[in-house]
C-alpha cells in the first residue's frame, strides 16, 4: 500500500533500491535481509546486466523464489564487478508485516510480507487502510497533532506470519548482521 510518495526517500546515486523483510539500520550493509515486493530501479547498464545476472542465477538455485535467490546472489562478486550500487530501503519508511514502520508521521509504503495466504494479507491490508483513515481523520482535525498512530494489523496474518530464519549476531568489527 502507498500512503505517501516515496520519491524523496530513494538514495538517488543508488541503481537498485529493495525493501527489506528485516532493516538493520545500514542501507548500504547486504546484511539486510531484502523484499522483491518493492523495488526501485533505474534502467541503465548496470540494472540490465543485473536482471540478467539475476535472472540467470534462476538456473543455480532451482526452484528457489526470486527473493531468496536475489539474497544468495547479493553477495556474488559480479555485483561489485558491474559496479552496481545496491541500497536497501528502510522499513521505517518502507515497512511490512514482518517488521512494520512504527511511524505513521513517516511511512511511506507498506507490504503484507511474511503473511501466508491471499485472503489474510487482503483482509489485513484492508484493516491498515482503515488505521491510515483514522490517522489521516485525526491529524486533519488536529486532534493528535504529532502522534505517531499506530497499526492495529496483523491480525489474520498474525497465526500465519512466515517469518525466515533469522539469526543476528556480530562480525568482527562489532556490527550486526543478519544471516537468513
């Protein structure tokens, strides 16, 4: 769901910009664990020899989804070779079932991620909407002037959340990783 426009929130050196299931903080760290519901790409030499890369990396990991490959393929040194520049969006703006924007001041974009099934994620998409409704109802007569608002969502998706594996722990120059 678009709540706002999201232009002003890309990094506008990046070529490709995904949202993230898990954000870490560090929009350049392919520690982050990426979402392929939402991209945004500029079309130029490099996003095309990546899509093909991507694309043919279909081959290596059969019967793998696009996002799971694109978070094994991430790490590949022809990323670094085509010198494409990856920024990985954070989910404070561009947020999702599996870690929500807490800042309805903010967000710009929501996903129904880690959820299971078409029916759960529209129903609680429709119950997001209705929470932007009454935010947007409330700041317009100033009632909350600065809240935050809240979701009250998931609720269908909560008993069928597909949350990856995740561990996260430290490397060895104290940053966090996230290993899925």
């Amino acid at each position: 769901m678009w709540f706002r426009d999201p232009f002003s929130k890309f990094d506008k050196d990046a070529d490709f910009q995904i949202a993230c299931d898990y954000f870490n903080g560090n929009p350049s760290d392919f520690q982050n664990l990426a979402n392929g519901g939402f991209n945004y790409v500029k079309s130029n030499n490099k996003t095309i020899q990546f899509y093909k890369f991507w694309y043919d990396s279909r081959l290596t990991y059969p019967g793998e989804h696009d996002q799971d490959v694109f978070n094994k393929i991430k790490f590949n040194p022809f990323i670094q070779n085509v010198g494409l520049r990856i920024r990985f969006l954070d989910t404070g703006y561009f947020g999702g079932f599996c870690q929500a924007s807490k800042d309805l001041n903010k967000v710009c974009t929501m996903h129904a991620n880690c959820c299971v099934g078409l029916e759960n994620k529209v129903h609680d998409l429709g119950i997001m909407l209705g929470d932007w409704r009454k935010y947007k109802e409330s700041h317009a007569n100033q009632m909350t002037r600065g809240s935050a608002g809240s979701w009250t969502v998931p609720q269908l998706c909560r008993g069928s959340l597909h949350r990856p594996r995740v561990a996260k722990k430290k490397d060895g120059q104290g940053r966090k990783l996230i290993v899925a």
